[in-house]
C-alpha cells in the first residue's frame, strides 16, 4: 500500500509553549486511522497542522509531516491552497463555524468546488444533490437554497462532511 500521510517526531507549539511533542504516525492508501485522546491532549492541533491551519501562534517546531513527498510545513501558502480540497480535506467539529452565514450553502460548496477543478453549476449541482442524499438529507436541493442559520448543528455537519468529501481527496481529516 502507498503511504499517503506521514508524522515524522513532530512537536508543535503554540506562542512556544508545546502543544504536542514527537508524534509519529503514518496512513497508508484506503486505511483508516484514529486519534484518541482527552480534550486538550493535540488531536484537532495534529490534523490542522496537516492542513496548515495552526493559526499565527501555531507553529512546528520540530519534524516533518509529509504527503506525497513533500512537506507540508514548509510549503508556501499558494502551494497548500492548491492541495487543501483535491488533495487533503478536513472536516471540522464545529463544521457551521465555517460557513458564510449570508450566503447559501450551496454557493459556497460551489465555489470551494470550483476554485479547484472546471465544474459547471449543473455538474455541481447534480454532484452535490448525489452526495447530500447519501447522506440522509431528503431534499438536497432545499439544503442547497439555505442559508446556514436555517439548518440545526447536525445538519451543518453533514452539510460540513459533504464540503469536505464533495472533492474526493486522498486524505480526508474528520476532528
């Protein structure tokens, strides 16, 4: 199996206080691997800093995390935009926290969609209906219309899920 994802000793630290120390780990293609641990133990930190996500105290200090050769950490922002989506995806805990609330669900799924492939609205449309229905919303087409002060918590995690997996990346990061 082709190794997709790996830690290698890493420490991350945020404002210089370590977070998480000498994690190692690696994903292979189509295994599925869990993190567990206490509130506060740096699993949410481990995957954000995958994705480049540490914010501006964040930071690794120590290690590498490696996806298919190259090293997430040190590639430019350009770089990790053009990977987040096609390539590394994460599902959020608070999945409505990421969301515009003045725009519809389906606009910004849209434009995350499109920002990384040439997608027409009726590809997208007809992708996004197929995958909200697998996921057990009986009018996909509403959810797409909302915005997402109009759908409860477990909807937005679904519709969160959906955002994540609507690319179909290599490596998919659910917090």
């Amino acid at each position: 199996m082709e190794e997709l994802l790996r830690y290698e000793q890493v420490t991350i630290a945020y404002d210089g206080a370590p977070a998480v120390r000498d994690v190692s780990i690696s994903l292979c293609e189509g295994e599925i691997l869990g993190i567990v641990g206490e509130s506060g133990s740096g699993k949410s930190t481990l995957l954000k800093a995958a994705m480049g996500l540490l914010g501006p105290g964040g930071i690794v200090t120590r290690g590498d995390i490696w996806y298919k050769g190259k090293n997430l950490p040190d590639l430019l922002e350009e770089e990790m935009r053009r990977l987040s989506g096609p390539e590394l995806a994460m599902i959020f805990q608070h999945a409505g926290a990421s969301f515009c609330p003045i725009r519809t669900v389906g606009a910004q799924l849209y434009e995350a969609v499109s920002a990384h492939e040439k997608i027409t609205e009726a590809e997208f449309c007809e992708a996004a209906t197929e995958l909200l229905q697998k996921l057990r919303f009986e009018n996909a087409a509403h959810i797409l219309e909302s915005y997402p002060f109009e759908l409860s918590g477990g909807m937005m995690q679904r519709v969160g899920i959906a955002a994540a997996m609507l690319s179909c990346p290599s490596v998919l990061l659910a917090d």
